[in-house]
C-alpha cells in the first residue's frame, strides 16, 4: 500500500512574511522543508505582480522591520487602537 500524503496550501500572508524573512519560528519550522526550498528558488522575478512589488518595496521593507522588532510593534498596535 501506498500512502498519500495532502499537499498543504499556505495563506498568502504566511509567504509574504516568509519571503520578509519575518515568520515566527513555530511556524517556520512547521512548513516542510522541501516547500521552504521550493519558495527560495522560486523566480519570483517572473511571478505576476513582481512589478507592483518593486514599486511599493520601501513599503514592504517597513513592515518587514516592524514584524521584527516587537517594540515596533506593540507601539503600532498601540497607535491603531
């Protein structure tokens, strides 16, 4: 007998914060392995919207850093509420 293993499916969000270099631990090590190296040899150069990307980076860099500084965070939860 042969078993089958279900492919996982990934919210976008959990991508962006992995390609963000951003995720929680726990969850990063809960990812397999072989997605994780599928996601970092993955063209996304190619991928549709690469140029919207680019044009918004800084942007994209702002939430990588406040991910990653709880501080940071904390203060712009603060400031939502």
């Amino acid at each position: 007998m042969h078993l089958v293993r279900t492919k996982n499916s990934y919210h976008p969000y959990v991508q962006v914060a992995y390609y963000l270099n951003c995720l929680p631990e726990d969850i990063l090590t809960a990812i397999p392995r072989t997605t994780r190296f599928d996601w970092q040899h993955r063209e996304i150069h190619n991928a549709f919207g690469y140029d919207w990307f680019k044009q918004n980076e800084e942007q994209f860099q702002t939430l990588k850093l406040v991910a990653q500084n709880k501080r940071l965070l904390s203060f712009n939860k603060g400031l939502l509420k």
